[in-house]
C-alpha cells in the first residue's frame, strides 16, 4: 500500500539544550485531540521564563507532554475529541497547554481553555493563561488574599507581575511591586499599584513599614529567591504569607527562623504544569467566575511589550533573556 501523508504543521522545537540558537524552524505532524481534549489553531503564543528554562535544559516537558516549548496559546477550536461538550468548532478561546504552544496547532484538555474575552484580540488572549493561572492558583487559592489586604509583587513589571498587580487591585487588595527602574515602576502605579519600589534605589522592607505603620503586607509573590526570602520574611505582617514560585537567584538560603514563629507566618509555593488536569481545570473555572468580568469591564488588560513572527521565536527569547520587557512577549503565528 502507498504511503499515506500526515497532515503537518510549522513548528518551532529545540534542537538541543542551549540558549536562543537551538531554537529552530521545524514541520511535525498535526496532533489529532484525544478524549476531552481539543485541536485549536494557533493564532498566537505567550511566551514565559519557563520557555527559557526549557530550552536551556533546565525545564523539561512532564511525560506525554509535547516536546515543543509554549505554555499559552489563542486561536480558533478546528477540531473537538470525545467526550467534549462545552466547546464546539470554530470558538476563539485561549488555553493553558501542557506544551506544544509554539505550532500552528495544539491539542489541549478542553477544560483547560477559556473564552477569548470581547474585549481583547489574540494577541492580547494569548498573554492571559500561564500568567493568570500562576497568579490565581498562588496568591488567591494558595496564599488566599482577600479584599482589604496588603499585597507585595516583585518584578511587578513582568508578565506575572502586571498580571498580579491588575488581578489584586480589581478585586480590592492593597498592592506593592518592585521593578528595577524608575519607567518600570511607573507602569506598575498605572496598573495599580499604591506604591512602586526600585529596588536599585530603596529598600522594600523600609518602605513597606511605612507605607503600612509598621505592619508589613499580608501576601508576597516572590520569584527572586536567595537573599529575599530573609527579608520577605522581615516585610511580613503577623499572620503573613509568603509564596515562593522560582528562585531566580538560588535555591539555598540561611535563615532565622525565629520570625516564622512569632509571626505565625506561612511559607510556601508551588509549580503549576505538573499538576493535574483536573487541578487546571479548577483554576480555569475559578478564574471564569472571578476574574473574566474583570477582563470583560476593561478593569484589566494584558500588557503587550512586542510580537515576533513564530520563525522569530529565537529572537524573542532574546528578547525576554535581555530582561528589559516591560508586560508580556507573543509569538503570531
């Protein structure tokens, strides 16, 4: 019998564990969804530190995953698989993805895909997944903040980080963020922030107390990690929580623990793509229900810094390794 050819796909994969270089323009085969997921095609792709990470060797894909690097994707719904109801063909969604981001297409669990709000195009749609999921789950479900409380971001003008500013202050929280320059804290205050702190100027712990008579903030996001988590601990309030989600400039610390008792502070973290579907799915309906109103009312909007074409995506990860971005880098496909 002859041959009979696959449909295929432009892709982008990593050629091996390098920086930018290794990632190379590639055709795969199209991915067919299997029970309870859905083939979307891809309009644009977010691109996120985890990306880097990947590529670099340091990150890889849990097993069954697709080897191609992209956490969050837009795009129109082409094909539906068993068992999937709530979704049909030709809806405009945008999708935390287990992998496979950077194709033209990509099989998803359904549940793991939400409405493009009216609001925005696909670009913008394509910022919203691992940014908003890593929020959600970390600083409300995990760390629980809630309306009246204080909130410290650091790296408030990163992705996460404008994300996190937006999300808390809609839903009533106190907000602090650090950046690394003075532009960089004004666009945290424009987003909604009380009080922006470069951090190569002042010192978060002393403003904090200020800004708080002495009390310190309720919730930290944190992704820096080394000498911060001492001095997060010091910018705490009593019952505080901390919520570590990288460790940007190393794991190991020496700390005093003493603080922790006499603050009944809570220490934690976490990382969001091994986690189950069902576990994503439950973060894809909480933020359905919280934050996509917030979304549809104009009160938050992804932060676009630039776009690059999908043949492009070396030039982008440059672009975010350089560190300058201000929001979020997307891949049009």
């Amino acid at each position: 019998m002859p041959d009979i050819a696959l449909p295929t796909m432009r892709a982008i994969e990593i050629s091996e564990p390098g920086g930018p270089e290794v990632l190379k323009p590639t055709l795969r085969e199209r991915p067919n969804p299997g029970p309870g997921e859905v083939l979307i095609r891809v309009a644009a792709a977010g691109i996120n530190s985890p990306d880097l990470k990947q590529c670099a060797g340091a990150y890889p894909a849990p097993k069954g995953a697709s080897d191609l690097p992209g956490l969050e994707v837009s795009g129109t719904i082409e094909a539906i698989g068993a068992d999937v109801t709530e979704w049909a063909s030709g809806d405009a969604v945008c999708a935390l993805v287990n992998g496979g981001g950077y194709a033209e297409y990509c099989a998803v669990p359904a549940a793991q895909c939400l409405p493009v709000p009216t609001p925005l195009n696909m670009v913008e749609a394509a910022a919203l997944p691992e940014t908003f999921f890593t929020v959600w789950n970390n600083v409300f479900m995990r760390a629980g903040l809630t309306r009246g409380e204080s909130f410290l971001i650091h790296g408030g003008s990163g992705g996460v980080g404008t994300a996190a500013i937006q999300i808390a202050k809609a839903l009533g929280a106190h907000v602090f963020a650090t950046a690394s320059t003075d532009e960089k804290c004004a666009v945290c205050k424009n987003l909604g922030a009380h009080r922006a702190i470069n951090y190569r100027a002042e010192d978060f712990v002393e403003i904090v107390k200020e800004e708080t008579p002495n009390r310190g903030v309720d919730v930290i996001l944190d992704m820096i990690g080394g000498e911060y988590v001492q001095r997060n601990i010091k910018a705490l309030a009593v019952e505080g929580r901390l919520v570590q989600i990288a460790f940007d400039t190393g794991p190991k610390v020496e700390l005093n623990l003493m603080p922790i008792l006499l603050k009944r502070l809570t220490l934690t973290g976490s990382t969001l793509r091994p986690r189950t579907p069902e576990f994503k799915a439950e973060i894809a309906r909480q933020l359905r229900r919280r934050v996509w109103p917030e979304i549809e009312a104009g009160n938050i909007k992804p932060v676009i810094h630039a776009t690059f074409p999908l043949d492009d995506a070396a030039d982008a990860h440059r672009m975010m390794e350089e560190g300058g971005h201000i929001g979020n880098i997307v891949l049009e496909i």
